[in-house]
C-alpha cells in the first residue's frame, strides 16, 4: 500500500539490527569512541542519533563497571538538622513544617547536598544522583510546595553538574544523572480496599508532573535520566511517556535524547514489585524505553537481591545496574542499616565475578566509605557482556509471555468484548461490573492467555467503561497476570486503556485507512504506551 515505507521505517525504527557505528577520536585509556552522530547498537535496536554523552558513557561501559553513588537521605540525616535549616530564609514563614523534605535543601542548605556530591565523587562515584527523589509536583504537594517542583528539579541538576565538573578529568569523566523517583501515590493500585477501581493518580497527571521534572532537570544541566525505585510499574510507564515527549519537545529544538536508566524494586522474597509483577515481566513492561541500563535498587540487601540481579542480567538486552541498600535496617546502626563497606562491597563483588553487574552502588544506607570499598572492589573486574537480543515479541500482564516462531496458537479470550458477547454487554450496560470481571476469569481458567477487551457499544460511555473495568480486573491477579488486549475502532478509547495497563498488551488495531500521518502518529505513540500493536492490513483505497 502507498503506506507501506511509512510502515517499514517505523518497524526497523523499533527491531532492525544496526550496524556497529563508526569510530573517531579515543578515549583515555586509548580506547575508540563512537561517534555523536552515530547510530545506537541497541537490542532492539534502533537508528536514532547518539548524544556525546551516551556515546562516552556507552563506550565507557563497554570496558569497565561504572560506579554510581549512594544514599543521599542516608547522608542528610547525619547533618542532624533542624526546621530552620530546611526552611532558609525563603521559606521561613512557610505554612507547613518542611523538614524531612530533602529536596527543598537545595535551595535552604545547598552547602550540604554540594558537599555530600562532592564526598561521593571523592570516593570514585562515575556517576551521582540529583536530589531530586521526591521533586515531583505530586510529592511536593505534601508540604504544599507543588509550585516550586520545577525550580528544585532545575537547581538539583545544576548542583549535580558543578560538582561534576569539580572532579571530571580527562581520564574520568563525571555525569549527573537526573533522577525521577516514584512519587507517593501509584496508578495500578486501589487506596480504598472496598473500592478496587478507585485510584488516588491518574497516567495523566502522572505524565504532567513526571514531564515538569524532567524539563527542571534537563533544563539544569543533567547529563543522563534515572527512573528509579519503581514499585508500580505503571507510574514508570507515565514517566517513560513524559520523557519520551521532553525527548521529541527537545529534538524540534535540535537537542539530543539524554541516556535514560531504569531501576525497578523488588519488595519481598516474593520476587516481585509492589504492583505485582516479577522481574521479567517488569522489564516487558519496560524496555520500549530503549534504556541504557536497567537494574534494581533499594528495598532488599543485595543478599536478597542475588536471584533477582542474575535474572535481569540474563535477559535483559541492555546495561545492568544494581545498587542495593545496605542490608536490611537496623535502628541501633548508625547508617539505620546492617551492613558495612566490607560486607556490601564484597557482596556486589561477587556479582561482578558472576557476570551480573556493569553499573554498582548503593542505595539507602550506604555512605561514601560504602562507594569506595565498592569501587575498589569491582572497578578491576570484567564488566558484564551484552547478550544478542532474541527478537520475539515480549508482552505482560502480571506475568511475562513471549510469542516466538516456535510458539504454539496464542489463544485469546473474546468474550470481554461487547461486540462479540451480548451477555457481556448487557452486564456492562447494567453495570454489574462484578459480573463482568468474572467473565474475565472465566476466560483466563479456561486457558485464555490474552484477554480481549472491546466497549464499543453506541449505548455506552466507551472512554469512562474501558478504563473502570481495566482497574478493576488489575486488582485481580488471577486474571491480571495475562496481557490484556484492547480492541476498538476509537483511538480515545484505546488511549483510555492504554492508561491503565502496567503490562505490555497489544492494541486491536490501527491502519493507513485514514492516511499515513495519522497512522504513524498513532504508532508512535503506542510505542510510547509501550504496546504491542495489530496493524490492519488497509489503506484509503481498501484492503
């Protein structure tokens, strides 16, 4: 069809293997650097233009295990300071306590949060971490500073770079990784137990006040992003989607993406995030953000984190980071936490002996004395080698399905569709939506592994039915942990769906019959939902 090219430029822009780029100049331990104009040999691949700073950090990691920094909470506290010094003069007559809010030092004590960049990169950080946790508009709202979110987002950054700055040399380059932590509220989870459809956040004011942070930050001089402590992955998917969009704001203006890492949490022994999912089906879920790296951080010691790390460091196609807290707390510590530098570096070195490791650090607990006997420990040692990607599709619901060329018929459950199940649509239009999700069940018990979800009916609010009944089978996880399809000649609706999924699912369908624009405007930004995507095989002209 005359869409075709479009169609093809769009799947080699996602899957297409890319050629190694091209070499110029060398970095300092005589080794080549790619070129900043190159093409990015990422699986899956994709022919984008290299930033230098990716280039650099990328060939960096090609050689050695990068060091990032650790606890910047861990490191305030041993300040011991008061409301006062939180507040400064620009706050002093503040309506609300402000203490515990640590970003807000960066305007009251930037001495303080210099002085703790400065003692990581003292200590053989690569890379530090801005202050920046808890800078989103959404958690700034506690202490009724949402306004400011961009201000400390921007001074954070451009904190981080000084201090960088300060230490790089040519033989070791420093970088500000601006960091996106996960905001106290989560979009996959109910905070009424008698209301599992209720959410306290919606995917858009998640995109909304994840996208102000990145502007602050890229705006302050941050060199690379860093997503981090994701326990619903869900609120990731609304930062990806607001960086992504910074990314193509950017790129009218002639600017380069920025390297993004991702870092997920796992919660328990379970071996899964807080909103369910275990480690690979989290980076399905993810990896349409085409990282440099993707890890875990925080929650679990590394001990615990072990199984977890190894995991991730096979299948993923990517870098992969690990910066664990230091053991699991313990408040007669001074730290709050078990573990000393000895422990904690001997544990992270024996990863790297494993071959799980290609960025190290810590996370709550750990000081510089811990990034320094990590440093020590691992730096000599080979870094992690990138796997070849296997190129099938990756999907998710709770749990990870792939579908290869060897994969068997996938089966998929039809009667969620209004379209296609009278009786599904009368329970809809009734709202019985109890009923309706144990329809679903029924689907997933009788071997169902997608369920196909369809609410077009002329009689029904299609963009209000879709996503309450989505929310509603997400706190089910039995039904949940297949991916979810969402089918509808709508475009509003399937975004509304798009909107409640932390799986990867598959949207049914798009196609050129409304022209090439518009098709790959909808592509791209089902990409950037990170789904999967049924083309019809039609253009303006027909079939």
């Amino acid at each position: 069809t005359a869409g075709l090219p479009a169609l093809q430029d769009l799947l080699a822009y996602n899957y297409a293997l890319s050629e190694r780029p091209a070499m110029h100049t060398r970095l300092p331990d005589g080794g080549p650097l790619p070129t900043a104009s190159a093409s990015i040999a990422l699986a899956p691949a994709s022919r984008l233009p290299m930033s230098a700073t990716e280039a650099t950090l990328r060939a960096l990691l090609a050689r050695r295990i990068l060091i990032l920094d650790g606890a910047m909470g861990t490191m305030i506290q041993r300040y011991k300071l008061m409301e006062a010094d939180f507040r400064g003069t620009r706050f002093a007559d503040h309506a609300v306590d402000v203490k515990g809010n640590n970003e807000l030092l960066v305007f009251s004590r930037p001495d303080v949060i210099s002085a703790i960049h400065e003692q990581y990169l003292a200590a053989g950080a690569d890379l530090i971490e801005t202050n920046t946790f808890g800078a989103t508009r959404i958690a700034q709202e506690d202490y009724k500073l949402a306004e400011i979110a961009y201000e400390i987002n921007f001074e954070a950054a451009r904190l981080a770079r000084a201090a960088c700055e300060k230490f790089s040399t040519p033989d070791k380059p420093r970088f500000a990784c601006g960091a996106l932590g996960p905001t106290p509220k989560t979009a996959s989870i109910s905070p009424d137990v008698n209301d599992p459809g209720a959410r306290n956040v919606t995917f858009d004011q998640l995109v909304e006040s994840y996208g102000e942070q990145t502007r602050g930050l890229l705006d302050g001089g941050a060199d690379l992003l860093v997503i981090e402590t994701i326990f619903d992955t869900l609120n990731a998917k609304a930062a990806i989607f607001a960086v992504e969009a910074e990314f193509e704001r950017r790129a009218q203006l002639g600017q380069p993406r920025v390297p993004v890492m991702i870092s997920g949490t796992v919660t328990d022994a379970s071996g899964r995030i807080l909103s369910g999912q275990p480690v690979e089906a989290f980076w399905h879920s993810v990896r349409h953000a085409r990282p440099i790296s993707v890890g875990l951080n925080c929650a679990l010691g590394a001990t615990l984190m072990r199984p977890y790390i190894e995991e991730l460091a096979k299948i993923a196609d990517c870098f992969v980071s690990v910066y664990p807290n230091a053991g699991l707390p313990n408040p007669m510590s001074d730290t709050g936490f078990d573990e000393t530098p000895e422990i904690t570096s001997a544990l992270l070195k024996e990863f790297a002996e494993a071959g799980f490791v290609n960025i190290a650090g810590g996370c709550c607990g750990t000081t510089p004395d811990h990034i320094a006997a990590i440093a020590k420990a691992v730096v000599p040692l080979a870094p992690r080698a990138l796997p070849t990607g296997d190129h099938v599709m990756k999907l998710s619901g709770l749990e990870p399905v792939k579908v290869a060329d060897d994969s068997l018929f996938v089966n998929v459950g039809e009667r969620t569709n209004v379209t296609g199940s009278k009786a599904f649509a009368r329970l809809i239009l009734n709202e019985q939506y109890e009923e309706a999700v144990a329809v679903a069940r029924q689907q997933v018990e009788n071997g169902a592994q997608f369920i196909d979800v369809n609410m077009d009916e002329a009689m029904l609010d299609s963009e209000k039915a879709m996503p309450h009944f989505l929310n509603l089978v997400a706190s089910e996880p039995d039904i949940a942990r297949v991916p979810v399809m969402i089918d509808s000649s709508k475009w509003s609706v399937i975004e509304a769906g798009l909107k409640c999924l932390q799986g990867k699912g598959i949207v049914n369908s798009i196609s050129l019959k409304e022209g090439e624009e518009k098709f790959l405007r909808q592509a791209r930004l089902i990409r950037r939902y990170g789904a999967a995507v049924v083309v019809m095989a039609f253009d303006e002209r027909g079939q």
